[in-house]
C-alpha cells in the first residue's frame, strides 16, 4: 500500500488535527501567545488542508480585540533580545545575531523609546530581515499614531503566526516520517 500525501490532507496536518485538546492548544500557545486565537483555531479543527489552517488564522487575527493583540505581543521577545533557550524566537531574530555591538545598542535604544510611546515590544516579522532593516523599520514606525501601530503589529502577528503554523505542520509532518521509518 502506498501513502501519497494530497495537498488537501498532509501527514503533518493530519497530526496536528488528530491532537488531544490540550496538546493542540499548547502548540498553537507556542505560536501565538492570544488564548482567544488558540480558541478559535482550536475551534476550527480538523482543517482540511494547511492553507484552511492559515486562513483561520488570519480570520482569528483580525477579530483580536485590543486586549487579545496585548496577550499575544506579550509573547514575544524585544528585538535584538531573543528569549534564552527559545529555538523559535533565536531563529527569528537570526538577522540581529551577527549585529555590531553598535546596532545592538541603538536598537536597545529605539526599543525602549517604541515601548515608552506604545506601551508595548516592537513587534516585527523578522524572519529574513537584517538587523538593519528592523532597526530602519522601528525608526519609521515610532513615528505612527496608536491606532495606525496597533493595525501594523496585528498584522505583523499574522505573518509570525503564519510561519509558526506552517512550522508546526512540518515539524508535526516530519515527526510522521521518522515514525514511519521506525516503523520498517
């Protein structure tokens, strides 16, 4: 018998859908921090294919109230300070590893003046970015109003969460494999 893998049903989201509750929700807790995201994806379960997945997100995304956004950004590690012994937010943040001590202190700088006007972390998709384009991109974006900030960091979340989750069906997808293979 053969396994082909459709795009509508990988192994790896077939895994994520067969999740006792409580795993399920402490992945999707990995992803994002917002308990009313986790809910509603948890809600959603099982997808059909990964790109339903990532459109629950975004559907979640955009009901997260101001409150839910707090929950979520209060996962996430300032930038050019990925969490000690976080794989996740080290490999994020991979574009201020090999940052001059002068960057690393400017974006320090420019971090705390964010959090002193915003109230919150300076929220980035960083995945792919230099240290230098998240340092250009705070230095723009101090400049936004409240309102126009909270809309850019909400979608922000939306492109982390999307990487997360494509993350966590791979991984989920892999961890199938090498079951597989233990299995021969």
């Amino acid at each position: 018998m053969t396994s082909s893998s459709s795009p509508s049903s990988t192994p790896g989201l077939a895994r994520f859908n067969a999740l006792e509750e409580h795993a399920a929700a402490a992945a999707l807790h990995e992803a994002c921090a917002s308990a009313e995201w986790g809910r509603r994806l948890l809600a959603g379960r099982p997808y059909a294919t990964a790109d339903d997945l990532l459109a629950a997100s975004d559907a979640a995304m955009a009901e997260l109230t101001e409150a839910d956004l707090a929950e979520a950004m209060a996962g996430h590690p300032p930038i050019g300070r990925p969490k000690p012994g976080d794989p996740t937010s080290s490999r994020e943040q991979r574009g201020m590893a090999g940052a001059s001590e002068e960057l690393k202190a400017e974006m320090l700088e420019l971090n705390l003046a964010y959090q002193e006007k915003f109230g919150h972390v300076f929220l980035i998709c960083a995945t792919g970015l230099t240290g230098e384009q998240m340092r250009d991109a705070v230095k723009v974006r101090i400049g936004n109003s409240p309102e126009q900030e909270r809309e850019i960091v909400r979608t922000e979340l939306g492109k982390i969460n999307r990487i997360r989750l494509a993350r966590l069906v791979e991984e989920a997808e892999e961890a199938e494999g090498v079951e597989e293979q233990d299995d021969h």
